[in-house]
C-alpha cells in the first residue's frame, strides 16, 4: 500500500508488538525466576488479559466519539514503554500484576483507536492492509520469539527488559509522526 499513515501505523505497532513478544514465549520462565509458580504466571497473564478487556470496553466508546484518535495511538505507546519500564522493578507476583495491569490499560488506551484509524485509511484495500497488518503480527511474534530467548538465555531477563524498552520508544517515536499529518488531525 502507498499509504503513509498506515507505514506509520504499521512500522510503530510492529516496533511495539516486537518488544512485547521478546518475552511472550518465555513469560513462564520469566515468572519462576521471580519466585512464582504456575498460578502466578497464569494469574498474571489473566491480569493483563480482564483489565484491558474491561478498560477497552469503557474507552472504545469515548474513543469512538473523539475526533483525536491519534493522540490516544501514542498516548498508549507511551504508556506501553512505561509499561515494559515496569519489569525492571518487579520483584515478586504482586509487582508483576500490577506491570499486567498497566500494560492492560496500554492496549485499551491504544487498539481502538489504532483499529479505528489504521481501517479508516485503509479503506481503499482494507482486506490487503489487514493482510500486510497479519503479516507484520506473525513476522515480529516469530523472529522476537527466538530473538528474546536467545537473549534471556545469554545476557538475562534484565538486558531483554532494555531492548523491550527500547523496542517500545522506537514505535512510541514513530507514532509522534501521526500527531503531524495532517489528515488525522480530525480523524
């Protein structure tokens, strides 16, 4: 697509989701080097999944009557390097819900209005922009997959919680482009 709002789009959520799945597929390994245990690894992905099922309930509806929906995109990467920012300060189960809560809030503040822009410009070739989106999803989850293992297993979760980080202020400084175009000024 040459369509420069969704390379935006598309660039800065791919920065985002890469940081989030460096550590996706070995959150259980993660959450036993912390001292919890199944319950907690499982309680705590709970925790991320009902707070940002909940707050994206309530904010898809005051979303969907603001006019600035590129304001909520990067408020909500913000919120997410903030997010990642958290890991390096859980200490135990307790921390790291609280981290799962603030990153549930993340995605509620930033998908739909993300969802919202990225099909309103898409609408030309919707299908083939959800397609490249797909794409971009299972392109960052597979190579982060290996990538954040590798990582953990070499230099330890603290150095992967500082490519997360950086990772998530990549798509957080792409986003700042959508405050300047100006076709999403009312969007």
């Amino acid at each position: 697509m040459n369509n420069k709002i969704i390379r935006v789009l598309l660039l800065a959520e791919g920065f985002y989701l890469f940081a989030g799945g460096l550590l996706g597929p070995i959150w259980a390994v993660y959450v036993e080097e912390i001292g919890g245990d199944i319950l907690d690894a499982s309680g705590a992905f709970g925790a991320f999944m009902l707070t940002a099922a909940l707050v994206t309930y309530i904010l898809g509806r005051i979303e969907d009557r603001n006019r600035y929906k590129a304001k909520f995109v990067v408020l909500g990467y913000l919120m997410g390097a903030a997010g990642f920012t958290g890991y390096l300060f859980v200490t135990n189960s307790l921390t790291l819900f609280g981290v799962q809560a603030i990153l549930g809030i993340t995605v509620a503040v930033k998908d739909p209005a993300y969802d919202g822009l990225y099909s309103k410009f898409a609408k030309k070739h919707l299908t083939l922009a959800w397609g490249e989106w797909e794409a971009m999803d299972y392109l960052t989850a597979g190579l982060s997959a290996i990538i954040g293992g590798l990582i953990a297993n070499y230099f330890g979760f603290r150095f992967l919680f500082y490519l997360m980080i950086a990772f998530s202020i990549l798509g957080l400084i792409m986003s700042f482009s959508l405050l300047h175009i100006r076709r999403l000024q009312k969007s």
